[in-house]
C-alpha cells in the first residue's frame, strides 16, 4: 500500500561556518514570539496578573530558566540517564547541555516553568496560580510548534500501521524495523545506489540518503513499514485543541479565581497524551504497562485534579 516517504530536511539553511538554522529551534523562537504577543493581549483586557510593559522580560527569563532548562534536565533525568546510564555524563559531561544534538522533555519544561514562576511570583509578590493560568492558555501554542518540527525532523514516530491511508514511511524508524528489513534496505542499495549504501545502515543516514536520491527514496517506500504521524496527532490534540479550549474558558469565565485554567489544562494535557502515545512508537523503555510519557501524564492529571480541589470554592463568574 503506497504511503508517503518522510523526506523533510531539519535544517532549513546554513547560516555560516556549521552554524545552521533548524526546523526545531525555529518553531521555539515562534513560539516565544506568539506567546509575547498573546499574553501582552491578555495583560491589556485585565485578563493576567503582569503587566504589560514587564511580559518582555518575563517571556526572556521564562525561555532560558524554565523551558530550556527544565526541558532538558527532564530529557537528561528521565530519558538519557535510564538508558545511558551515569557512565555517560562522566566520559561526556557536556553532554549534559548539548541541545542541537536533540533532546528536551515536556514534562522536564512544564517542571521547570512551575519552579521558576513560584519563585518569580514570590519576588514580585504576584499571584503564582494567576501566573499559570496565562502560561497555561499560550503554551498548548508551542506544543503544536513543538510537535511540528517533531514531524519535520521525522523524530518520536508513531507505531506500524501498515494499512492505514495517511501512513507515513519514516528513514528515521530503521532501527525499529526487524532485521531482515534493514538488510534488505542496505543489499538494494549496494545493488541499485551504492553510493549511498554505507548512509542506508543508520536512521539519520537513510534519511539524508533518502532526501538526496530518488532511487533511494524508491527503496525505502518498497522495505520502510508505514506509520502513525504521531507527532500530528500529538500536535492537533495537545497544542490546537487545548488552545481552543483554554481560550474560550478565559473568555467566557474572566473573573474566574486564579489556578482554575491551570488544573483544567494539566488534566487535559495529561489526559491528551496518554491517549495520543497509543500511537506513538515508545522511544525509551516501558514502566509497566505504561510509556514513560503516559506514566509521567498520570502525574500531571493528578496535579490538575490537586488544583481544581485545594482551590478556594468560590463560583465561577461571568
């Protein structure tokens, strides 16, 4: 059955000496920018507790402390460690802070967005739940940015379906593929491309191979074992949606007592990506019966249901 072959390129130009623009980190900065220009929105309809003129200079702290941060001691605790074990970090500390060459967790980022904004909400003596509420309601924007580059990178694929009619073919998945497959990808290309039959030995090989030539494109549509597009299912449940959601409750409910939109997106985030890693090819080992991106969900339903009861019993207002 035909499907589309995965054959985006992450980097979208060379900007100089090795120095490259990439899908990924452009879906960051836009997403900072929406999220500037969403919560100065906010600010100026009395609908978040900062300012105007201090939401600059928040957006910039929260980007390098929170996100980055927390994002990627999340991926290096939860992810690298588990699988690399400590030995890693003493024969390659800066392994520790090297982004580019992939690897920030979401629940890491959301961890850290919380420990900076307590402290940030103490020094300024602001509301911390008001805080999260704006966040809240702009960060479903960078999920679907974020799940975007996923798709482009070809990165956290979705698991085999080969009979499914939007099934994406992804070089990036060789390693899940059995064996004979990734033998047979490698002895036809030797036969029909063999200049690229070294590149068709390792997922990130197979995918420049496969953007380079159209005979190796051709071998990986006839062997690679089409998959969910996890990634957009991901980003249409966890960024668009909730995004709608968020929105509507701020709008419909205005006065509505600070933590509320903060429970009701942990619950729905939570509830989202447990549902959306059925898809999704698991990238690191079980915990039970759960993925470690579902088991760590579990954690942030229990934290919004944490909100919506620990808060004040005050009635919503119109």
């Amino acid at each position: 059955m035909f499907a589309y072959v995965h054959d985006w390129d992450p980097i979208i130009f060379d900007i100089w000496r090795g120095i490259k623009l990439r899908w990924y980190g452009l879906s960051y900065l836009m997403a900072f920018v929406a999220a500037y220009y969403l919560l100065t929105y906010l600010s100026r309809k009395n609908l978040w507790v900062i300012a105007e003129k201090q939401i600059g200079d928040f957006i910039a702290l929260l980007a390098m402390l929170g996100v980055f941060v927390g994002g990627r001691l999340g991926y290096v605790l939860f992810y690298m460690l588990p699988s690399e074990g400590i030995a890693l970090l003493r024969e390659d500390p800066l392994s520790v802070i090297r982004v580019w060459d992939g690897g920030m967790a979401s629940h890491g980022g959301f961890l850290g967005v919380a420990i900076f904004t307590y402290f940030y909400a103490r020094k300024h003596r602001i509301s911390w739940t008001g805080i999260g509420d704006g966040i809240c309601l702009v960060a479903p924007v960078g999920l679907f940015l974020g799940r975007m580059a996923n798709f482009i990178n070809g990165e956290l694929y979705g698991r085999v379906a080969p009979d499914l009619p939007w099934g994406v073919k992804f070089p990036q998945a060789l390693a899940s593929e059995s064996y004979s497959t990734q033998e047979s990808i490698v002895t036809a290309c030797a036969d029909r491309a063999p200049e690229f039959a070294d590149m068709a030995m390792t997922p990130h090989g197979l995918s420049e191979a496969v953007r380079k030539s159209s005979e190796v494109r051709a071998i990986a549509e006839q062997y690679l074992t089409a998959r969910h597009p996890s990634q957009l299912y991901e980003g249409l449940l966890e960024g668009l949606l909730i995004f709608a959601i968020m929105w509507f409750l701020r709008f419909r409910f205005p006065r509505a007592r600070n933590g509320w939109l903060c429970g009701i997106f942990f619950i729905l985030y939570g509830g989202f990506r447990i549902l959306a890693e059925q898809f999704r090819e698991p990238d690191s080992a079980m915990i039970g019966v759960f993925t470690k991106g579902q088991f760590y969900s579990l954690f942030m339903v229990l934290a919004g249901v944490a909100f919506l009861v620990t808060m004040p019993r005050a009635k919503l207002h119109d």
